[in-house]
C-alpha cells in the first residue's frame, strides 16, 4: 500500500489514527493488505498533522441577508422626493444564510410569524460574532450594515469591527467588468446559478400575501437565499487569489507569519522578489494549495530559509 492508500484506510477508520503504527500494520495484514512500517508511519503523522491543523482553522463565515422593504406614505403618483418624514415604520431582515467556509452545511434562518427580526438577529449575532472573518457580495456596503443596524434596533452586541471580505469590492478595484452584479460574475466563472429570482412578487407576498402566499415565497425566498451561499462561495474561491485577505488567517490561528494569509497552510514558496520605492526588500510568496499571493519581509523570509 502506498502512503496514499493508507491514508484513505485512516480516513475511513480514524479510530487507528490513535494506534502506533505497528498495529496499524497488523491490521492491514490482517485485512489483507501489504504495508511496511516505514509507510504506514508516514501516514499516521500526515493524517495526525491534518487533524491538528484543521482542527485550528479559522472560522471564516459565508452569509448573505434579503430584507424587507421600506413604506412610504405619499401624497400621489409621480416622480417626487420622499423625505425620511415620509416613512412608516423601519424595514428589517426577512433572512439569513449562512455557511462556515470549509463545512458542508448551509444554514438558514427567518423572521418570526409576527415579522419581526428579533429572535433570527439574536440568534445569528452568536454565529456572526465569533467569525473571525465573513465573506459576502457587496457586504460591506450592505449585509455587514444591515447586522449592525438590526442589532442597534434590538439592543444587541455586535462586532462592528469584523475583518470583511466583500468580493463586490474588491472585484470594482481589480477587474473590469461590464457588470459587477452577483449574477453576472458569477457566470462569468462558469458558476452555475440554478434558481432565478422571484422578483418583487415575492416580497408583495412575503409581506402583504395570505398566509399560504406568504408561506410559499418564503420558502422560494430561502431557497435562493441558499443559493446565494453556495454560489458566493464557488465565487470566492475562484478569485481570492487575485484579492488580498484583510486578516492573516495563518497568524490568526498561529501559524508564522509566513504562512499562506488565505488558508493557513505553510505550502508556500518564493514568486518573486521586489523592492520599494525606499529601498526595503520585499518577497512575493505563492501559495502552492490555493495559489494566493502574499508579501512577506526580508528578515521573514531569512527567518524562513534557516
Ligand atoms: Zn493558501
């Protein structure tokens, strides 16, 4: 058996991960299978260093919100100017998905029957304030200020400080594109996007609908609310090595500094070297698992040489 092999053996009963590798190689044997020692060592101290490495990830959140809608009370039809005294009441969060970056599950949640936000925000804000970084299409503009807003309403604590990844963003700075809508950049990459939008109809009756409209667009709501998830993340992976981190989710779990920013991994070697305009030598590493690019100092990479 290759290192590989056993490794797959290991995954499937990870209950010998815990074994010397001497009963580890009984076992095969006895299974039928042929592995030195020499091998069947290397594979308990990959899949242990796995273990221990993921078990150290950082949480790195996925989420997108839908709202509701602002009333305005108005004089008439027509092109005019509605002022804040115009408005009736204050439009709130109708759901949320969410998923760590790294698990398979998406979870979701909505409002109550009542409409109101309350419990979902309470619920959500013990999730969104342990993440060490959130990732959203135009979230900083709006899902981030959102929270913040809904938690302000509630009285509720939130991170308004939390490391963003908004690919919106960074893709305007970056990329020039003819549309810098999710939809679009999103086919732009080949990433497929199954369920087409509901539309306005779907807010009319989610909030003004009977209850068996209400029930069905919600449903058709959450829906695409998880496809927002599934897509933005497909989407993140496939530009974060043009984009830069703002957080070092190496270091962040403690790792050297000249780990990969992006996933942690020390699988990085020298792209290029460079200096600046003050004369400081700077070195360009690349991430061999995800391809990220990142700067690292002289006296770093030394460090890292020796
Ligand atoms: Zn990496």
């Amino acid at each position: 058996m290759t290192v590989k092999q056993i490794r797959e053996f290991l995954d499937n009963k990870p209950g010998y991960k815990k074994e010397g590798a001497k009963r580890l190689a009984v076992k095969l044997t006895a299974d039928g299978y042929t592995a030195s020692m020499k091998s069947c060592k290397r594979a308990l101290r990959e899949a242990r260093a796995t273990d221990k490495y993921n078990s150290k990830q950082a949480r790195v959140m996925i989420y997108d919100i839908e709202t509701s809608r602002q009333r305005a009370d108005v004089w008439w039809s027509g092109k005019q100017y509605i002022n804040g005294n115009n408005l009736v009441g204050d439009p709130n969060v109708i759901s949320i998905a969410y998923k760590w970056l790294g698990e398979e599950e998406v979870h979701c949640l909505k409002w109550d029957k009542n409409m109101c936000d309350k419990k979902m925000i309470t619920t959500f804000l013990r999730e969104y304030n342990q993440a060490d970084m959130v990732i959203g299409y135009n979230n900083d503009r709006f899902d981030n200020k959102w929270i913040n807003t809904r938690a302000l309403k509630h009285s509720l604590e939130v991170n308004t400080l939390v490391k963003s990844f908004d690919i919106m963003k960074q893709s305007k700075s970056i990329f020039r594109l003819p549309s810098y809508s999710m939809n679009y950049l999103a086919k732009f990459l080949g990433v497929q996007t199954k369920l087409q939008h509901g539309g306005l109809a779907m807010w009319d009756a989610i909030q003004y609908g009977t209850k068996k409209e209400g029930k069905k667009a919600m449903k058709m709501m959450l829906e695409y609310n998880i496809q927002d998830i599934i897509v933005t993340e497909q989407v993140f992976l496939k530009v974060r090595s043009y984009m830069k981190m703002p957080i070092h989710l190496g270091v962040m779990v403690g790792q050297a500094k000249t780990s990969c920013p992006s996933c942690g991994g020390s699988h990085v070697k020298l792209h290029k070297t460079t200096v600046t305009a003050a004369g400081t030598v700077q070195h360009i590493m690349k991430c061999k698992d995800d391809n990220v690019k990142f700067k690292i100092s002289n006296s770093q990479y030394l460090k890292m040489e020796d």
